[in-house]
C-alpha cells in the first residue's frame, strides 16, 4: 500500500487542529479538498481516523497511532528534501593527535575566519602512526604528525622544542611518566633521555588519549612530555631541572592524501601551516600546497 505524503500531511494538520478548516486553512486547500484527502486515507488504512464530537475531530486510536508515524515518515522526507537541495559544501577531514587538536584547532578555526563557516570540517585525534596510515588510504585529507622520521612528501615540517609538562610537586627519586603506547616518539624522547642521564624512570600511566595522560599529571603521580606552547593551562612547561634533563627537539609535519586537490583542502592546508609557522617563528612559505 502506498500513500501518498500529501494525504499524511493533511492527516497531520487536521490531528494537530481539531479541524478540517483550520486544517484546510493551514495548507491552502479548500474544506471539501481537505475532506476528500481524509476519506481517501481512510480507505487506504480501513478504518475512521477520527470521530467529530462537540465540533472538533477526536483521533481514533488508529489515528493516534498513525500520528506518530506520520511524524517520523515526514521528517525523514523532509530532512532528505532539505539535504539534496542544499549546496554542495566542500569537506576536509584532519587527523591530529589530541594534544596537538587542543593546541592548534582553535587558532587555525579563528584563522579561516568566515571560511569556516563554507567548509565541513571534520576532525579525527588519534597517534600519528595511524593518522598517517589513513591519510595514505585516503581517509584523511590532511594530517599533523610527529614521527621518528618525518614524511618525505610532507607539506610543511617544522621543528618544535619539546618540554617537560609538570603539575604538583611530587617526590623525584624515581620519574613517573605518563605516556601514549609505545610507537610515540615522545614517549621515545622521554625514556632515552632519562636512560642517558642514568635517572631511574617507570612508565605510571599509559593512555592512547590526552585526557588519562593530563589526569596524571595533574594529580601530581606522573610528569609528561608536549611540544613547546602546547602544555594545558594550569600545569607548567619546564625545559630541565635538577632530575628531568633537557629533551631533544621533534618534528611536526603536515602531511595530506596524495590526488586531492580541492582548494578547500588548499586553504586550510596553508592556514594550518601558517599557524605552525607563527608559533615556531618560521616562514609560511615553506608549505606547498596542491
């Protein structure tokens, strides 16, 4: 059986009215057309829909029931209707390790300034490893990653300080680290500097996401490791003291699918690398884009 969306339209405004002619004055139909439209659903559905008492149309309980599908069948209708009439809106999809999503989305949206509102923008946080992976499968358009080796195609690499990030005081005879799993190269740079320096180091907290690794931190139990300017507020950069030497530098590189060369992804392709550039006193016209 199928029914047409115009008879459940007029169904539900004679359900939300109590009337055919606020019904019919509501869709700009006459009395009697609004009258045909709820006899024809009614043969459709075999049953009354409504009963008249006291001049308003009390619903059934078929009608009841219908109502609330009726509901559901017409927004779907509709949010379809809308989506396939709206202009077509470019998308990019970034890849970002949290701590760095925390550091430079918000400076990179501010950036784009009106732009943004032009560009679906979709964000993944995840270790560079793996953001990178997909950026090669092309389920990124672009990525911000530290590894051991930076991208040799990379757009933009810049080379960052990274810093000890402490929060309460906390006895130091043995440093606890909290850190992602292994495969990062913080974690790396942490525990080769500490073995160099013969500190006695324990991994106290390991965690794929910035929220467990921050948690630890900020209780006191663990100190970590960021790229200079991006620790949280309320916790304290530090580039050495007596028991944490001084780290080595990193590498950020942006990195973005081969063969996708949209100017949206152009854009904030080079907005990001200006924001990278200004933060680490570099030249923006080191990034290339496609």
């Amino acid at each position: 059986m199928d029914i047409e969306l115009r008879l459940l339209r007029s169904f539900v405004a004679i359900y939300e009215t109590g009337s055919i002619s606020r019904a019919a004055e509501r869709l700009h139909c006459t009395q009697a057309a609004m009258s045909m439209r709820l006899k024809l659903l009614e043969t459709d559905m075999k049953g009354a829909l409504f009963l008249r008492q006291h001049h308003r149309m009390e619903p059934t309980a078929l009608g009841n029931d219908l109502y609330a599908r009726a509901l559901t069948v017409l927004a779907v209708y509709d949010e379809m209707l809308s989506a396939t009439r709206r202009p077509t809106r470019a998308r990019v999809r970034i890849g970002m390790p949290d701590d760095y999503a925390l550091a430079f989305l918000g400076p990179m949206l501010e950036a784009l300034g009106p732009a943004a509102n032009e560009i679906d923008i979709e964000v993944v946080c995840d270790l560079s490893a793996t953001l990178l992976a997909q950026v090669q499968r092309r389920e990124a358009d672009l990525a911000l990653v530290t590894l051991t080796v930076p991208p040799p195609d990379a757009r933009l690499t810049v080379r960052a300080p990274l810093r000890w990030l402490t929060g309460p005081a906390m006895p130091r005879d043995t440093v606890r680290l909290a850190a992602y799993p292994e495969g990062c190269v913080f974690r790396r740079a942490m525990i080769d500097t500490l073995t160099a320096a013969g500190t006695h180091w324990q991994v106290a907290m390991q965690s794929r996401g910035q929220a467990g690794i921050l948690a630890a931190v900020q209780a006191g139990a663990a100190v970590t490791a960021v790229a200079a300017g991006t620790g949280p507020a309320g916790l304290t950069e530090i580039e050495a003291d007596e028991t944490l030497p001084r780290l080595p530098d990193v590498t950020l590189s942006l990195v973005s699918a081969p063969e996708n060369g949209t100017s949206a992804l152009a854009h904030v392709t080079h907005v990001l690398a200006d924001v990278l550039a200004r933060r680490y006193a570099l030249d923006a016209a080191r990034c290339q884009t496609a």
